[in-house]
C-alpha cells in the first residue's frame, strides 16, 4: 500500500466524524429542522459516508503544509 493510502484510511474516521457531527449539529439545533430529524440525520449520515473519500484529496495538501511546517523535512517513514 502506499504512503498516501494509508494516511487516507487514518483520517477517514475522524474527517467522517467532523462532518457527521457538523450537520447533526445543524439538524439537532434548528428548531425548524429538528422537527424533520428522523429523516435527516440518516441523510447527515450518508451524506458524511458519500463525503469521507474527500480525504484522499485533502491528505496530499496537509502533509505539504506539515512539510513546510518543519522546513522541508519529510517524516521518517
């Protein structure tokens, strides 16, 4: 497996977590959308299934600003 695959699988849970609880959030604390929850937060949570390989794009970015970070020096593998 390459490097980026298995960076991609570390951050799924948690980037999937942000966006579950971002949009539950949304739902849970709107008066007028709490009222549709039992069908919007399965929606929240498909949507966050449907969004999660979003974090194979975002991977190459945070390893490049983490790399910039400590002034070029890549992580030993």
């Amino acid at each position: 497996m390459s490097l980026r695959t298995l960076k991609s699988l570390v951050m799924f849970m948690p980037f999937n977590a942000v966006i579950f609880g971002l949009m539950a959030s949304v739902v849970l604390l709107s008066p007028a959308l709490s009222a549709h929850a039992e069908w919007l937060l399965p929606a929240a949570l498909a949507l966050s299934l449907i969004a999660a390989p979003l974090v194979w794009f975002v991977i190459p970015q945070i390893h490049d600003a983490y790399t910039r970070a400590v002034g070029g020096r890549a992580p030993a593998a």
